[in-house]
C-alpha cells in the first residue's frame, strides 16, 4: 500500500494510490506501508535513491542502519507499536529523505506515524519539505516516547504502594505473585522503549551531522540537539526505573520468603503447643501394673485436665514472648 501526501492551503492531501497509479511528483511526503517491488521502485524513481526491502531491513546490523544514498539519506529506526500490550511489540521504520520530500517504508502500524498523518493533513504551519515532515515526526515520537516511559513510573508506584502499603500479611500470597508478574510487564515495557530511545538516539546524531545535505534550517539544527537531549533523559528515567524494580522484586521475592518463614513458625509453634499433652498421654498409656491413677475414680477428668492446662499455659508463655 502506497500513500501520497501532497501541498495544498489547508496542509498535505492524503492520496491512497493503487499499485499501478503514478506517483505524484508534488509529493511531500511517501508513505509505504509493506510495499510490493512495483510500489517500491515508483519510490525510488521520484527520491532517485534505493529504497531497501524487508528482508534487507530485517537483516541490516544495528551498526549499519544508517547511511547514505546519492539522493537521500537512509535511517532505520525502531518505533513501538501497540505499547499498551503485557510485551509492546516494535516495528522497525526506514526514514528516507532528501532536502524535498521524506518516504517511510513500514510493516506495522505504529501509532505515531496515524498521529503524523492527522497533524500534516490540518496544520498548514508544517513547511512542505521532507525534513519538515520528520521533525514534525520525531516531535510526535519523542513526546510519546516520553509519556510511555511516565506511564511505566506511575504504574511502578501504584504496585510499590500495594507491595508496602499494608505490610506484611499471611494472606498476601495471591497478591504477591500478581505483583511480581506485573513487575515483569513493567520490565519488558522500559526494556522496548530503552531500545527505542537507543535507535533514536543514534538517529538524531547522524541527522545533526549531516544538516547540510538536508539543507536544514538553524532552527530545525536546534530541534535535532534539543530531541537528542529529551531521549537521553528519557533514557536516564528508564535506568532509574529499571533499577526501582530490580530493589521491589527484590523486596516482593523477600516478603515472600517472610511470609513463608511466619507459616513455618506457626507450624513449629502448633507443635510444641501440643508437645506437653501427647507426652502427658504418652504417659499415663504405658502399660504399668502400679499407677496411682488407674483405680481413681477421677483419673481420666484429671488427666484430661492437665493435658488442657498444659497447652493452656504454653500458649499464654509464646503470647508473652510475641511468638504469636
């Protein structure tokens, strides 16, 4: 699928083009989403650069997704895509643009790229050249980016203060194995966005260091060190929330082992509880000719009463040492 964004008062016409439709050469902006050969080589006719494929995207090193082309410059990032799910899955995008026009080449649907396309159509401030796209872009990615990496904080705090809130209880267990498994999404999500804020990164460093062959503006200079700056400390905020949940995992897993040990405590207190009356039993069942309580008309009563006293007072002695 191929689709057009071209000049006109109001901002840029969305054009949907079918596979044998001619490009038009107004073009500002390409967007190729899984494109076939045809759609793509009627791309690289209109950029005069080659436009590389999805096995050639797939297979690209990370070391190696940026570069240049005799009429443009080529840069593959990674962008996520539905960043609400348990793992957010990524899709990697190639930027190809020139001083004139930008063209996308993407195999998912990543929800900056639908923002994009609503603000081009209603806002006739965005300048028609391809670098103007892209910073109106990358503007939409590192704020999302940003309110993504948010989002994973205030998730953080609300599991800490359910973690810590009401502290140690026997009957958390349930609770404590939702929260570690909710520690683990939150993980996985600052992990897909750290690897985004990595490919960004390095993207606005090669954009700064080729200003020139794009014909970028001092202003649009500014906004390149200014995203590059934003993802940084987007990233510090990502390994300080990474480091957050490494300390509650630890915590939760430590609560856990508590909570356990104050099972195994009670089980161990139970027992020595009923320890007194099974050896008062053990007692009088020996098999003794003489014993003082067998012709007693009131041994059993007696019996029975010490066996209860003796649990009485153990309990009473673990209560005044806090054992329970």
């Amino acid at each position: 699928m191929i689709i057009a964004y071209c000049p006109t008062v109001k901002g840029l016409e969305r054009i949907e083009l079918s596979s044998d439709a001619p490009l038009p050469s107004t073009s500002v902006w390409i967007d190729l989403i899984a494109p076939t050969p045809e759609e793509q080589k009627a791309a690289e006719k209109l950029m005069g650069a080659e436009i590389p494929t999805r096995d050639e995207i797939a297979s690209i090193e990370t070391s190696e997704r940026l570069y240049l082309e005799p009429g443009a410059v080529v840069m593959t990032a990674q962008l996520p895509i539905a960043t609400q799910m348990i793992d957010p899955a990524l899709s990697s995008v190639t930027f190809v643009v020139n001083a004139k026009r930008l063209v996308t080449v993407r195999y998912g649907e990543p929800k900056s790229i639908a923002l994009l396309s609503r603000k081009v159509q209603a806002d006739s401030g965005i300048a028609h050249k391809g670098p103007a796209v892209l910073f109106t872009l990358l503007d939409i990615i590192v704020d999302r980016c940003a309110d993504e990496m948010e989002s994973a904080s205030t998730r953080y705090d609300k599991l800490a203060l359910q973690v810590f809130g009401d502290g140690l209880n026997m009957r958390k267990t349930a609770s404590y194995q939702i929260a570690i498994k909710q520690l683990g999404q939150i993980g996985l999500h600052v992990s897909k966005m750290h690897d985004v804020c990595t490919s960004l990164s390095r993207m606005m460093l090669y954009l700064s260091t080729h200003a020139k062959r794009l014909n970028l503006n001092e202003e649009q200079e500014a906004d390149c060190k200014m995203f590059g700056r934003d993802i940084h400390s987007i990233k510090e905020h990502g390994d300080a929330l990474d480091n957050k949940l490494s300390f509650l995992l630890d915590a939760t897993v430590g609560l856990v082992t508590l909570e356990q040990n104050q099972i195994s405590k009670i089980f161990t207190v139970v027992s020595v509880i009923f320890l007194p009356p099974t050896l008062i039993a053990s007692i009088y069942g020996m098999n003794f000719a003489n014993m003082p309580e067998l012709n007693w008309q009131l041994g059993f009563l007696f019996s029975l009463g010490l066996m209860v006293s003796s649990v009485g007072l153990t309990f009473l002695f673990f209560r005044w040492k806090r054992l329970l």
